[in-house]
C-alpha cells in the first residue's frame, strides 16, 4: 500500500470550523484511547483537491459518547442513531457525521443493513466504491496518514468506479444510482467489471422502496447538470425502473439548461426539475410514477397541476388573448407546473401567455375586497365571490384603474336590467 500521508492538505483544505472540530474530536478521542480517522468522500476529494463538504469521521471506539463530549458547551445540533452507530453534529454551516467503525449484513437485497462494531477494515469494505473506501489518521502518531485497503488511490488515478465486492449492487442497489451520479459529476466511467455487474443486477432496484430512490433523485437534482445522470441511466437501462413510459433525449438538457437560466441566481427545485423528466408521460403514468416515489403534498402537486396545465395547454396558443381569460386557464397551479409547461410546451404563443401570467397577472388585485362590498349593502353569499370575480376581469383587462373605477362598476353590475 502506497504511503501518502495528506496532513497537509488537511490544513489547507478544510474548512476552519471543520479543522477545528476535527482536532478537538482527535484529541478527546485520543484521551480515551480510540482511534479516529477521516473517511469516504472527503478523503477522495482531497485527493482530488474538489471542496469538501461532507465530513465523515470513523472512530474505533464510540461514536455516541465522542460526539457527547465533542457538542458539550458548544452550540451544536446532535442527532444520534444507535442502530446504525452513528451520529451526527450541525454547528454553524457545517454537518459532521461520527460513525463507529462497523461491519454490516443484509438480511435480504434491499433491506437496511444491521451493524455491529468492527475495525477500520470492515467499515471501509462495507463502503459503496473503492475511491470512497480510503481513510486518513487524525491521531497523533501517523496524522494526515492515508490508508487504502481496496486500491481506492489507484482508481482515483485512472478514473475508474469500481465497487469493492460483486454483491455490492445487490444489497443496496441504490448504490446503482449513486455510481452513474458520481461517474457523471466526476467525468470519471464506470470500471468495465462494474458496469457488467450494474447490468446483472437492475432487477434488484425493484427491492428498493421508491421513497429512497425518490433521496437518490434529489441527490441527482442536486447536480451542477442533472439531465447528464439522466441520460447515462437511459443508456445503461436504469430509467425504466423509474418508469416504463420514461425516457430522455435531447430534449431534456434543452430543458434543464432553461430552467437553470430562469432559475438563476438560484437552482432550480427539485419540483421544477421533476416535472420536466416527468413531462412526457401522459397523466396515468405521471399518478403511477407520483406513487412510487412516496411524493410528499407538494410534488404531488407539481406534477398532478403540471398534468392539467398541459391537458388544456392549446387554448393558450392564440396569439392574442384577454388578459382575464389567461388567468382563469392558470390561475391556481403551482409556479413549477407553470414553469414546467413554459419551458416545455413548444407554442411561442403559449409560453407568451404563461409568462404574461407569471410575470404579471397573478399579482393583480382588486381594490374592493368583501368588507367593503358587506358595507355597500351587498349581503353575504355567492354574490359576493361574483361580483369580485368580475371585478378582477375588469382589472385585468385594464378596464378599471382606481377604487373609483370599481365602486361605478360595481353599481353597472348591480343596475336592474
């Protein structure tokens, strides 16, 4: 095994609430007799001098009582997991995991893994792939010394993914989604070994709940550009196990190159982007895939109001249209629906009118409200909603300015006829 020793890189590299953290956890670790070391991605990106924003800590030891002691006096969230050893510690902008160095057994494919304490050895072979299976010692004696157990360097060097035993895939087959995402982020390729081990084992993502292949596909949406992930899925065979009816192309980076640049100075949501990959599929299809995934009330939403929007999209392809008309189409979707089905529906008309809409015409109020016109006279009841109603017609289509405009209107619309 190559001696490397990256204490160096540590020092520069980290983040300083993260270094500090990290030499208080050494030291209390230290004083108790156990060993701590820095683990998985961070390691990796490291080595690939990318900014590190995960920091994951193995200990041979306790992971509970270390991060304890570590938040004692400080002002920290701690969240501890005892069936899974683990816990973890939010202070300032950073997340910092602890884990007990563990070795794990899967009763069935698909199922959480049951740990039990071990070695540094066995919680890096439990590890998804070999470039995040390496770790660096923060102890005193050999600090900033990394160990490689599975070749994780030498992968590193080739750009390869290769995962670290051939049942890999099938004891957690979201590990299926993780290496196209990282193969994609990381312009690295799946090791050819691997890949015919991903083709062997797609079944196995049917043993997987959708609710954690919905985590997996917000960690894609998280991507600088997604639709990459997306179209090597496509490729590998992986996408139909979200859907048989999905499919990408082209299309779909036109797509999330839009609602980046709509997007801007922020992402696009997740809701954004997943009513554009589910675009395609007809309204069925879009309720099946809404069910799989466990989708919470708000992406349910986005994609039932995309449905809609995009059933009744051709009357919005006349070229001039009343501003009140317009509104009645949209009015009461979700902003990512409408976003989805402008960037989407391929009208110039249609995409002018939802963007009228969103730029304009949902902020437009009426003056009067139903206090006032209770204090004209006017009793409570479906009149009220009415005459509002035809008020906000009026105001939309310029036909009224002031709150003078509306008390006339309002009496044309109470004149006997």
């Amino acid at each position: 095994m190559e001696s490397i020793n990256l204490a160096r890189k540590i020092e520069e590299r980290l983040p300083s609430v993260a270094l500090a953290a990290i030499k208080k956890a050494a030291a209390l670790a230290l004083a108790s007799g156990e060993k701590l070391y820095l683990a998985g991605g961070a390691v990796r990106d490291l080595l690939l001098e990318k900014p590190v924003a995960d920091i994951d800590l193995v200990l041979e030891g306790n992971a509970a009582s270390l991060a304890q002691e570590l938040a004692r006096g400080e002002d920290v969230k701690i969240t501890i997991h005892k069936p899974f050893l683990t816990a973890n510690l939010r202070l300032s902008d950073l997340s910092l995991d602890i884990t007990t160095a563990r070795r794990e057994s899967y009763a069935r494919p698909g199922a959480l893994p049951a740990v039990q304490p071990g070695d540094l050895k066995e919680d890096l072979w439990r590890r998804d792939f070999s470039i995040n299976a390496m770790a660096v010692s923060l102890n005193p004696d050999d600090y900033g010394q990394m160990v490689d157990y599975y070749g994780g360097l030498n992968d590193l060097q080739n750009k390869l993914f290769r995962v670290l035993h051939d049942k890999s895939f099938k004891d957690d087959a979201t590990r299926l989604w993780r290496a196209v995402r990282y193969e994609q982020r990381l312009d690295f390729r799946i090791e050819a070994g691997t890949e015919a081990l991903l083709q062997r084992d797609l079944p196995m993502l049917k043993t997987v709940s959708g609710e954690r292949i919905w985590y997996e596909l917000e960690c894609v949406f998280s991507e600088e550009v997604p639709e990459k992930v997306f179209a090597r899925t496509a490729e590998l065979g992986m996408l139909p196990y979200l859907h048989p009816q999905l499919s990408v192309d082209g299309w779909l980076a036109s797509w999330c190159d839009e609602a980046r640049r709509l997007s801007l100075p922020d992402n696009p949501s997740n809701a954004l982007y997943l009513a554009l990959l589910a675009y395609k599929l007809d309204a069925e299809a879009s309720e099946q895939f809404t069910e799989y995934l466990q989708l919470n009330k708000l992406l349910s939403r986005t994609l039932r109001d995309s449905q809609k929007i995009k059933a009744d999209i051709e009357v919005l392809y006349e070229d001039i249209m009343q501003p009140s008309a317009i509104y009645q189409v949209l009015d009461g979707y979700s902003e990512e629906a409408l976003l989805a089905n402008f960037i989407a529906c391929g009208s110039a008309e249609a995409r002018h009118n939802i963007r009228l809409y969103l730029d304009e015409l949902r902020y437009v109020k009426t003056l009067l409200n139903g206090d006032d016109l209770l204090a004209l006279g006017i009793k409570q009841g479906p009149s009220i909603k009415l005459l509002l109603g035809l008020l906000l017609d009026a105001r939309l289509d310029g036909e009224v300015a002031t709150r003078e405009d509306e008390l006339r209107l309002l009496k044309e619309f109470s004149r006997p006829s």
